[in-house]
C-alpha cells in the first residue's frame, strides 16, 4: 500500500507539472494569435483607404498569413 500511495503521489505531481508547461504553452500561443489579430487591426485602420494598390496587395498577403493560424486556432476552440 505503501509504494502504491508513492506511486500516486508522484504520478499526480507529474500531472500537476504537465499540466502548467501545457497552460504555459497556451497563453504563449494565444498571446502570439491576439498580438497578430491587435496589429491587423491597427494596420486595417490606419492603410485602409490611404495606400496604393500593389501597396495594398502587399498587405493583404501579410494579413493572410497572419489569419490563416488564427482562423484555425478559433475553429478548433468551437469545435471543442
């Protein structure tokens, strides 16, 4: 009984552990995703109306590449 309460016990302190890196990760991950999203927004409301096309192409990639993880991270939230 005893190795099995040791047992236990350190298989519930490893899962304590894996389970804060796991919370570390994601707000490392999320924080990067609202950091994209907030700089969109600042760069929509500022070049919206004020850029040349090829200037606006440009940005328009940018911006793809920076929807496209968050799109799928949000997805994935609702799904869940």
């Amino acid at each position: 009984m005893l190795v099995q309460n040791t047992l236990t016990k350190a298989s519930l302190n490893d899962y304590d552990s894996l389970q804060a890196d796991a919370l570390e990760i994601a707000a490392a991950k999320a924080e990067v995703l609202i950091e994209s999203y907030a700089q969109e927004l600042d760069k929509r409301g500022r070049f919206h109306c004020n850029m040349l096309e090829e200037t606006n192409e440009n940005k328009a990639c940018t911006s793809l590449a920076r929807a496209t993880p968050f799109v799928y991270e949000m997805k994935k939230l609702l799904a869940a």
